[in-house]
C-alpha cells in the first residue's frame, strides 16, 4: 500500500470552506485503497473504513492529511464493517456535530455511530441542478431524509415544497436545515409517512412541476428498489403537470442506468429522456455505472 497515494490526490485545491468527499477508495479505481474513504466536513477529516486490514495505517494517515490541511481541527474514523458501525476519535477535537456549507447552503451534520451524516456528498450535482431548476415551481421531494434537496429548491426559488419520507426524525432535522439558511417554512410541508402507503396523500397535494425521487436501494420490510421503483414511475402521470422534470436518483451499485431507462420507457414512455448527471468528480469509479446514477426527464 502506498501513502503517496493520499498525498498525491491536491487536497490543496479544494474548496476548504464545504464539505466534500478527498478520496473515494471505494470506487474501487485506486488498487489496495478500495475499503477506505476519506470526507472532509471543516473542520473535521471523517475516514471511512468498509474492510479489516487498514488499521496500520490509519494513525499515518491521518497525520498526513492534517499536515496537509492546516484546517483540519479533528480526524474521525469510522469502521463500517464490524456488526454495529464503530466510531473513533483519533486526533484533535473531540466535534460530532457541525453545520457545513455546501453551495453558499447550510445543513446540520452529525458524525458518530449512525453511517451517514445527514448530507450525502455524492449528490452535490444534484442539489446544484435542483436550485437552478426551482423557480416558481412546486416541488415533491420523495425519500426526502433530511430534506437537502428541498433546501436547495427553495433557495432557487421554489413556490412550495412537499417532502415524504418515513423517518420523522430525519424530516425534523430538514425543518432544521431550512430554519439555518434563513428560509420561510411556511413553503415547505413535511409528511412523515410510508410513500408506498400514501399515494392518494401525495397527488393530494399535486400536481407538481418538479418531481425529486431519490430512495434507498435497499431497506428491510419497506423498500426494495428493484421491486418497487416502477410503483413511483407508473404514478407520474397522476402526480405531475405537464411539461414537469423528473429527476431519478439510484445508488444500487448492482443496477445500472439502463435499469432507469428501462423502468422509465416501460412504466412512463410519456417522459423524455433530458440528461444524466454525474457525481463530483473525484467519485471515480473502476466500473462504470457502479456509483450513483441521477437521470433528468421531461414529462
């Protein structure tokens, strides 16, 4: 395994101000790397570790990045193989909760035993193509989670937001995310609710001009995405106006953008294929169409 690797990649480019991710080993492109990946969330250094045998090295790389990004004020490393996720303080402060900045946007993270933070870093792009695409629009958020998206709509003017999403407590933490960037909650709803129950509930708030799906892969007892995607695709047509965007988001790295195409061309061949968005660009992958996949349509 080669250290050089890490210090090679021009952390001294990047934005040192916003969260993102420095290096995805996961991605599978960096050999001996692939089980590690590195965020940063200033001032914190956030390493993920998916698979035994880097624990030799962690103590080395971590004193590399902080001599590298003078920023840096805490390194975190959390083990995402053992049975229940680890987490482990291993220079600095002691910091587990923060508020990033992400486009001039802020959110509330939150670094400790649960896997993710709050903010998925991959989805940048996304986020980005929400807030130029929001204004005047009403939005449905699906799979909202702490309701990124709908912050980033509303910043770009969006009329209304309606966000779905099972957990009630990930959608208090989105009420948090707006109240942070100083945005008017009276424009946002917040339905804590199974979307495959509440159907009848979303269209009664519709139509929409902009449809956000963005679901996990994979969760057990509510969600298989596979199985379930097309339940969302075939109602487009009850839920969005006409001349609407569609923006379908997948992260199953077994399922590739051809499954989007298909599902779409099957279940809604009214909506038209507009672009595919890609990830930042340090989410290198080794094969293609393994990582997040975002795809825009015109209903």
């Amino acid at each position: 395994m080669s250290i050089e690797l890490i210090e090679s990649l021009g952390f001294s480019q990047l934005n040192r101000d916003e969260s993102q991710r420095l290096f995805h080993g996961r991605g599978q492109a960096f050999q001996d790397f692939e089980g590690i990946n590195i965020d940063w969330y200033p001032p914190v250094i956030l390493i993920s570790v998916y698979r035994e045998g880097y624990t030799q090295w962690l103590d080395t790389i971590a004193d590399r990045l902080m001599d590298t990004i003078p920023e840096s004020q805490s390194v975190l490393v959390q083990y995402r193989y053992c049975r229940r996720d680890s987490f482990e303080h291993i220079r600095g402060k002691r910091i587990s909760e923060l508020i990033t900045l992400e486009n001039d946007l802020r959110f509330k993270i939150q670094l400790g035993p649960s896997q993710n933070s709050g903010l998925f870093l991959d989805m940048r792009q996304g986020r980005d193509w929400v807030k130029r695409h929001s204004l005047n629009k009403k939005v449905l958020n699906l799979f909202a989670y702490t309701c990124a998206f709908s912050v980033a709509a509303i910043a770009g003017g969006a009329e209304q937001v309606v966000n779905f999403d099972t957990n009630k407590a990930a959608l208090a933490k989105g009420r948090e995310n707006h109240r942070l960037n100083q945005q008017n909650t009276k424009k946002v709803i917040f339905e804590g609710m199974d979307i495959f129950k509440s159907f009848s509930r979303i269209k009664k708030h519709g139509p929409y001009d902009l449809l956000i799906c963005d679901p996990p892969s994979y969760q057990k007892g509510s969600v298989d995405i596979k199985r379930d995607y097309k339940k969302i695709v075939s109602r487009i047509p009850l839920f969005m106006k006409k001349n609407s965007l569609i923006l379908l988001c997948l992260n199953s790295p077994e399922l590739g953008d051809d499954f989007l195409t298909e599902l779409v061309s099957l279940e809604c061949p009214e909506c038209q294929f507009v672009k595919a968005i890609s990830p930042p660009a340090v989410f290198k992958e080794k094969i293609p169409g393994r990582g997040l996949k975002v795809h825009v349509y015109r209903f």
